[in-house]
C-alpha cells in the first residue's frame, strides 16, 4: 500500500495524483471515518476498499467503520431501499423501532470512533440514524446516497428524511436524485478503480479460461449481465431480451453472473425466480459468484461480446463502467447513473424494454466494425470521467468545500 | 481549516511572475428544475449566478460527451429534450464574457427564452426524466507553487498544466479578472511591452467553446512557441 498513489500516477497521469496531493494539504491530520452496513459485495464496498487508503496516503486519518444487524434489519433497510427506488412497500412500525434500536447499539460501539471524528461520511440509508446519537459531535457530517432516489415512495422518504436532514451536507450521484434538504448537497458519480482485481488487465490465458471453467463456448456470441439478483436489474427481462435476439442469432449464449450481499436478503428469491424464467435452457449461464470473485467478472466482461445492464432503477451502476473500462459498449437501462455513462450511439445504447435491448443486441452483433468502435469510445470516456482518481478529487473538494462553508470560491 | 485564507485573484505575483494555479470543480445541486421553456425562464430569473457559471463553463471539468454544436447546458438541453433547434441555436451563441456580470448574462437568456414564448401558442413539456436540473459551482483554487517569471517559459508551463489549471487560467480567468480576459494576457499585458500585443490579441481569438481543455491547452502550446519560440 505505501506506493499506492504511484499506481495510480502510473494509469491516471503524474499531474492527476500531484493534483490530489495539493488538494488534500489542507485535510492533512484530519480524522475522516467513512459508514457503511457490509466490508463485501456492493459497488459501495469495493469504492471504500481503496478510498480510505488513498485518503490515508494523502495524510489524512481515514478509517473504515461497519455496522452490525441482523435479519429482520437488513430485511427493514432492503425494504428501506425497495421504497426509496420507487416501490410502494410499507414497513411496519416495529421493523422501524428495530431499525432504530440497531442503530441505538451500533452508535455506542462506534462512539469512541465518531464523536472524536472531523469528518464522518454515511453511506445509504442503513446507518443514517446515527447521527442522531450524536447531538454534542466535533465535527461534520455527510450523507452519501448511492440509491436511485428521484422518485421515492413518499412515506418512507418522510422518515428517513427526518433522520438525514440534521446532517451538515449529503452527496447524491446525479442532480436527479438531490432532494428537499436544508442543508448542501454536492453531486459525486462513483468510479472504478483501474488497478483492482476487476479491472486490471488479464492474460488471455486467464479469460479464455472463463469459458471452460463455466462451460460457455468460446466460439459463439456471448452476452453478459453482472448485477446482484435483483428486481431493479431486472434479470428477467434480460433473458426476454436474449430470447429474442437469439431468433436472428442462434448462437447467442447469455451469462447472468451475479452474487450476494450480506446486506440483501432478497436475492436467493429473484435468483428462484430468474431460474424459473431460464427454464433450463442450456445457453443461459448463471452463475452465483462469491463476493470476492472480482477477477473472475473481470475475465468474464473481457470475454463478452456484449454487455448489458438492464435496471430498470440505478443508482449508479458500476458494472456499466466496468465494462466500458474493457473496451465493450454498453446496452444499459434509461434509468439513474447509467445515462451518465452511456451516452446513446457513442458508448452504447440506452434502452427501455427488453425489445430496445434485443435489438440494440441484433444491431451489435451484426455490426462488428461499429462494435468495435464504440468500445474504444467507451474505454476512453471511462478513462478520463469515471475512475477512482476523479472520485476522489471530488470527495476531497466537498470536504475542503464544507470546511469552507460552501462559499462559491475558495482560494486555499 | 484556519490556514486557509484568501489570497489575492490574479496570478500575477509581487515581484511580476506569473503564479500558476490548479483547481477543483464542486458541483453541487440547487433542487431546482424546469420541464418547460416557461419554467426555464421563471428559474432563470432568480437563480443562484453560480449556476450560470456551471451551466456555461462548468461542463468541461465534468463527464461530458454532449452535441459539440451547442455549447452551454441550456442550449444542449432546448435541443435535445424540448427539440427545439432554432431556440438552441439562439442561446448557443451567447457569449458569457460580452457581459460585464452574471444580471446581464441572466437577462439575455430570459430575454432569448422569452421571445420564443412569445411567438408559442403552445409549450412543449420534456419528461420528467429529461428535467433541466440547475446545478451551481464552487471553485477551490489552489497553488501548486510553481512561478515564472520570463513568458518564454509560457510554453513549457502551459504543457505541464492539468487540464483543470488550463480551466482556472484560460476560462475562471474571464469571471474573475477586471477586462474578462484570460491570465496570460492579463499578465502579458502588466508586463508592459509592446511586443507582447499581439500575442495577446492572438490568445483572444482562441475560441475555447468547442474544444476540451486538452485541446485548448494543445492549442496555447502551439501559440506561445509560435509567438515566443521553443
């Protein structure tokens, strides 16, 4: 880890790291600490993994910290994040008081941690509550959302709003999803990171062996979703997609990669039912991938011929950029952050029904040349827009920024 | 935070060098939006200046991939998602510097906006997904302790400089300086020699709307060896 921020200069360029260094002078010695409810599966996990130690190489005492909770809470806060994207789902007021009392233990753990912090960043709803345990704290505190909120079901917002609307700033991924707040809120996209095990570069050797290891043939056209099993990836329509595309290309193989989050506990039900929808065709691939198979998606997107992203809400939808980030143009839903990354006819196709999808698939797969071409386009505008290098420059202008109490301009 | 102060706003130092600077774009989210051109104009009308400054320049230190013919976030969005090209048009070749602050500016686009109301019998609406959000900016500037006191190391600096030290010295330096041009000039121009003229009326003439910052700074490289040698 000690030369991290030399990987980085080696892929970003000299000046973007020299750019970070002076940009965090002023966050020298300040204690950051960075909330979240899982250390494994999730894009907010894999951007923590290497966003508090970069933090820490600039001189800034930036730590991790995971809250702790049990079925019935990660079956509330799923509820939590259902509503927020939009789903009419009621959550009882004993699932409230639970989700309240586990935020009640999870703060006196983290007292000691929080209230000495400068800085706190919590991320999503799940550990929102804490701040409200926290009433004499020394510093300032950040709501990061990474949820598709632009059309919350409204009573659930109400009450997560009364446990956000105390904090000093929040940070939404698009001007979309910001909402009525009295307090600042900045607008971050997520990145990837271009050194980890998802993205780095692969032998041949290592990504023809996908093929073999989840028997896909290597000498038919092969289309990939990778998302956790749930409704807003929308794996179901993904497979409507692939059937019908597969009518004008017979080979076509579909590969449904997806894992679990100790978060989630919706996904074993959207896997039954993506399962029932494969009906055991043979060219439909689905795979349950351990939370720590990133160099496994990374053979598997370099594999594909084309990728999808099918969500029907987004957040932000890492596995987009991911993908472009191998040279693949992207067949994504008109939905969230991924109209931030595919840009239509450039990047790749955005599309509302498995129909769109089915026929932006046809027009790809016969149109190699344009494949090809708008895969580069998707590596470059990945390169210069969405890795961790730019995520963490922002992160550290919202915190020079709030320092500064948001003025317009400040001159360090 | 209490080393931060605030420092003097042009490069220019005490003893006549040319301090180059770096900085970083906030974007930060008003909760403002408009589904039609009426409601364009009413936010238009009271919205933060900041805003402005964002939705003409802010673009290029942020993901952008957008239609090169229309060059600030009202054009793009008149265009692509009330499909209204004439009107794009119009808004498009307003020039943010030909006015001396941000009321002018605001008037102008209310005054373009308001025409095209005048002569609609009916108002396009866009989906609520295709909203025009209002997004205003915060620049933090800082340096990067790098001074130079001889323009003919203009060339050599300018081919170090980040794209976002290119966006502080060639585009911030249009809302910040007392003539609304660029830091090269401004400090070209204190130097005081004849010479320098028309280089500086050379550097005016870059036109830095349908270029990235990458390009612009391509571009400045070739006119400072051109005028000043390698």
């Amino acid at each position: 880890m000690a030369n991290l921020l030399d990987e980085y200069a080696k892929v970003a360029g000299e000046n973007v790291v020299d750019h970070l260094r002076q940009l965090s002078a002023p966050l020298a010695g300040m204690k950051v600490v960075h909330v979240n409810s899982t250390k494994l599966g999730g894009g907010v996990a894999e951007i923590l993994t290497k966003l508090v130690p970069l933090k820490r190489e600039l001189g800034i005492d930036a730590s991790w910290e995971v809250i702790t909770g049990d079925a019935d809470f990660y079956s509330t806060t799923k509820s939590f994040h259902n509503a927020l994207q939009g789903n009419h789902v009621h959550i009882s007021d004993e699932h409230l008081r639970h989700y309240e009392e586990t935020n009640t233990e999870n703060a006196a753990k983290l007292a000691p941690v929080l209230e000495d912090a400068d800085i706190v960043f919590i991320h999503d709803p799940q550990p929102a509550p804490l701040l409200s345990h926290f009433p004499e704290r020394k510093g300032l505190w950040i709501w990061r959302c990474h949820i598709d909120v632009s059309r919350p079901h409204r009573p659930v917002w109400r009450y997560l709003r009364s446990a956000v609307a105390g904090y000093d700033a929040s940070i939404f991924s698009l001007a979309a999803f910001a909402q009525n707040l009295p307090h600042v809120q900045y607008l971050i996209p997520p990145s990837i990171d271009p050194l980890s095990d998802k993205n780095m570069p692969l032998d041949e050797s290592e990504i023809s062996g996908v093929f073999r290891k989840f028997d896909v043939d290597p000498d038919r056209e092969v289309m990939l979703q990778v998302s956790r099993f749930d409704r807003f990836k929308d794996p179901v329509g993904v497979i409507e997609a692939y059937r019908l595309a597969k009518k004008f290309s017979p080979g076509l193989q579909l590969v449904l990669a997806g894992g679990a989050a100790d978060d989630d506990p919706e996904g074993a039900v959207v896997l039954d039912e993506t399962k029932a929808a494969a009906n055991e065709d043979p060219d439909i691939h689905i795979l349950l991938l351990p939370p720590d198979a990133h160099r496994t998606i990374n053979a598997l997107q370099r594999a594909a011929d084309i990728v999808v992203q099918k969500s029907t809400r987004e957040g932000f939808g890492l596995t987009v950029a991911e993908g472009m980030w191998k040279g693949k143009p992207v067949i994504g839903g008109d939905v969230g952050g991924i109209r931030l990354q595919i840009i239509n006819d450039h990047t790749g196709f955005l599309v509302s029904t498995p129909e769109g999808a089915a026929l932006r698939i046809r027009y790809l797969l016969h149109h190699r040349d344009k494949l090809r071409e708008m895969g580069e386009k998707a590596r470059s505008f990945v390169r210069e827009n969405f890795l961790l290098t730019r995520h963490l420059r922002e992160y550290l202008t919202a915190m020079v920024s709030l320092a500064n109490k948001a003025e317009d301009r400040i001159e360090l | 935070m209490s080393s931060i102060e605030k420092k003097a706003k042009t490069p220019v130092t005490d003893d006549g060098g040319f301090a180059i600077k770096d900085c970083a774009l906030a974007a930060i989210a008003t909760g403002r939006r408009a589904q039609n051109l009426k409601e364009l104009r009413d936010e238009l009308e009271t919205i933060d200046p900041a805003c402005l400054q964002y939705h003409f320049w802010g673009g290029l230190l942020r993901p952008v991939f957008d239609d090169p013919r229309f060059n600030n976030g009202f054009a793009r969005w008149v265009f692509q998602s009330l499909h209204n090209q004439p009107l794009a048009e119009r808004l498009s070749v307003i020039d943010p510097t030909d006015f001396d602050g941000p009321d002018g500016l605001r008037r102008e686009l209310v005054d373009v906006i308001e025409e095209e109301l005048d002569r609609r019998e009916v108002l396009p609406w866009t989906s609520r997904e295709q909203q025009f959000h209002f997004i205003r900016s915060q620049i933090v500037v800082f340096s990067t302790k790098r001074v130079i006191h001889d323009p003919g190391e203009l060339r050599d600096a300018v081919s170090a400089m980040t794209p976002s030290s290119v966006f502080y010295h060639f585009i911030d330096a249009r809302r910040r300086t007392p003539n609304g041009v660029d830091d090269f000039s401004t400090w070209l121009t204190d130097l005081g020699d004849e010479k320098y003229r028309s280089l500086c009326t050379r550097l005016r003439g870059v036109d830095p709307y349908f270029m990235t910052l990458v390009e612009i700074r391509e571009e400045l490289m070739d006119i400072f060896a051109e005028y000043l040698g390698d």
